[in-house]
C-alpha cells in the first residue's frame, strides 16, 4: 500500500498544473503529433532521456467581457538529464470570429516524439519506467515546423488540419534504472526511418473521452508527399477510433471500444501498427504482433460492483471494488484487403479489480490463441481507464 501511495501522490503532483490550466480554457488542441501536454512545470522519465525537466506556458484563449484574447503563444523547453539533449515547442496562434470560430496558428518544434500515448499516456508510463523497469513507449527525435487550422463546432466537436515538415531521427537507450525490480533492462528503442517526411494531416474528434459515460469518435488522417524529397515515400494512414461507455444502472456499465487503421504506400517503419499487452490486446506480451500496415481492435467490458455480485459473500474485501469482466481481440496484417477473416483475430479474456474510481487497478488477462503452452496468465497493473 505504501507504493500505491507514493504512486499516486507523484501522479497528482505531475499532473496537477494541466488540470488548473484546463480549468481556465474553452479550447483545446488536438494532439496531432508531439507533445500536447503542456505545464507549467513538467516532469517525466523515460529510457532515452532519464529525467526530463522542463517548463512551459499552456495554451490558453483569455476571455475579456466576451471578447478573447487576440494572438496567443504557449510552449515549453526542456532538458534530457541523460541523453544531453534540448527539447522544446513553440506556437503562435489566434482565433477568429468567436469563441466557436476559427483558429490558425504556427508552430516550430523538437520533441522527443512517441506515438504510443493512445496505448498507455505519458505520465503513467514514467512511472512505470521509474518504479517498475517497464517503459512501454517507443521514441524517435522529431524536429519541424507546423501550420494548422482548428474549428471548433462546441465544446464536443472539433476538427483541425495543417501541414507539418518533420525531420525523424532514431534515439537510443540512455539509461537503464528503476527504483524496483533491477534485474530487469529496458527494452531496445526501435530504429526508425530516417529523413524528412512532408505531411498534410486532418483530425476530427467527436464527444469527450474522459467522460464516464457517453460517445466519442476520432478520425485521423495523415498523407506525406515526396514532392520535396525525393528519397523519401509516399504513403497515407488512416485510424478511425470509436469507444462507448454505457451506464446500464448505478451498479453496472457496458463499455467497448473499435480501433481500425489503414495505409497506402510505402508506409516507414515508425508509422507502422503495432499490437499487443497493455492498453491493447492484455493477454499477450507487449507489442507481441508488430509492424503491420493495416490493423483492427475490439475491446469489450462489463463492469459491476463487487457487492452486488451473489456468489462472493465469502470475499468481503471485494465490495469496495468493481469487478470487469472483459476480452479484447485484434489483428495487424499487410495487403490489398481492407478487412482481415475473423479467423485471424487474436483473442483474450480477462478479470479486472479496481476501484470506484478507476485510479487504480489490476487485470489478470489470459490469451484464447497460440500455443497452448504459451498461454499463461499475464497481470498488468493500471491508474489510468484503459478507453
């Protein structure tokens, strides 16, 4: 209990000053690449940078008696203690015709670019690098420049494109500790597809997917031209996301969530489909199907509290958790089809523990496919909702 303390005490700490700042903006935006998380104090860990600290100005639109403020910048820089590397990112930007109006705004930037944070966010996995040896991300260096667009239709629908010219650049292991579980090392950072890739972007998100309850769509489109590189491919990606959290009754909930993606071309390595443990398919090891240029997952969930269910009574300490009886199913290939056969899903099934909140949790979560003699039980450990 006294880890789970320390746990969540560092995670209210590092992100207490993005809550305040949400609570002082009307407008978002959309994390189409790099870091979106901004604050003014920023702190994570990771194994090609150790300990990064930074600091930054959120984004922010003022409000002055109905009318906002007219040009804003928002930023940060940082510093790797163990790579001895700079990171920052710098915008301008203003908005038009209203709060609901239209925005435009540059950007210059270099970041320590993970496109993994759909799969587990930011500061739970340097906490899990931190105290546990597991540093689920995977990192490359990007550096560039950015022009963008955002329309706000409401607080719940928001659409924003642009173009972006970014230099990828492969990072390396720096630092190989934990406070735990020493014995263990840090996975090797993949390598990357080096070079300057030139691309027009569009992402539209429908509902709010921190809600308990309710709908929420995200479409993301993503075209790279070789019209000013030569050397470089030309591809397309597509990844549509749909999740569903519906309240049954105040005891139960059913939630599930759909992720398919697609390309074109000569996809590079970095923007290829990975699948696999934690935040995706829970009952295979990390990231265990790998490298596909098209991919599909179903996750589905029932969940209730522990004292309503009949059968317990011998377990009292259950009642003051929820119970999630969940499966996953996924799949990533490569190929003209756009659809994979249903044989070629894999599957798991699983049973969470958390509490009311979701602020903590385990889920013992067993493959239905492969080998038998592979199919052991892995146990993940949660603070963050999954979808």
């Amino acid at each position: 209990m006294k880890i789970i303390s320390i746990i969540f005490t560092l995670t209210t700490l590092m992100s207490f000053s993005d809550i305040a700042a949400a609570e002082k903006s009307y407008s978002y935006r959309l994390d189409s690449g790099g870091d979106s998380e901004i604050s003014p104090f920023m702190l994570s860990y990771n194994r090609v940078e150790g300990i990064f600290i930074g600091a930054g100005v959120p984004k922010e639109f003022r409000d002055y008696y109905g009318m906002e403020s007219r040009l804003t910048f928002y930023g940060f820089y940082g510093y790797g203690l163990s790579n001895d590397e700079s990171r920052y990112r710098g915008g301008l930007t203003r908005k038009f015709f209203g709060r609901n109006g239209i925005e435009l705004g540059v950007e210059s930037f270099n970041l320590t670019q993970s496109d993994d944070q759909w799969i587990i966010p930011k500061d739970e996995n340097s906490l899990a690098a931190f105290f546990f040896h597991q540093d689920f991300h995977d990192f490359y260096r990007n550096n560039g420049s950015s022009v963008y667009a955002i329309k706000n239709f409401g607080y719940n629908f928001n659409i924003e494109g642009g173009y972006r010219q970014e230099e990828h650049e492969n990072m390396s292991v720096e630092k190989d500790w934990s406070l735990f579980r020493k014995g263990r090392q840090f996975r090797d950072n993949p390598l990357v597809d080096e070079g300057i890739y030139n691309n027009t972007y569009l992402t539209l998100s429908l509902g709010n997917q921190r809600r308990d309850r309710g709908m929420s769509l995200r479409i993301e489109a993503e075209w790279n031209s070789s019209l000013f590189e030569d050397d470089m491919p030309n591809y397309e990606k597509y990844i549509a996301t749909f999740s569903r959290k519906q309240q049954l009754s105040r005891d139960d909930a059913l939630n599930f969530r759909i992720r398919y993606g697609t390309s074109n071309g000569a996809l590079p390595i970095q923007k290829k489909f990975d699948l696999g443990g934690i935040g995706t398919m829970r009952g295979y090891r990390y990231k265990e199907f790998r490298n596909g240029d098209k991919m599909a997952l179903v996750n589905f969930e029932y969940t209730t509290r522990g004292d309503v269910i009949s059968g317990l009574e011998f377990m009292p300490i259950l009642d003051d958790f929820n119970i999630s009886f969940f499966a996953d199913a996924g799949v990533i290939w490569s190929g003209a089809e756009d659809l994979p056969k249903t044989s070629d899903f894999n599957r798991s099934v699983g049973i969470g523990i958390s509490t009311e909140d979701d602020g903590f949790r385990i889920d013992f979560a067993k493959p239905l496919d492969g080998p038998e003699s592979e199919r052991d039980v892995i146990v993940s450990l949660r603070i963050n909702r999954m979808f």
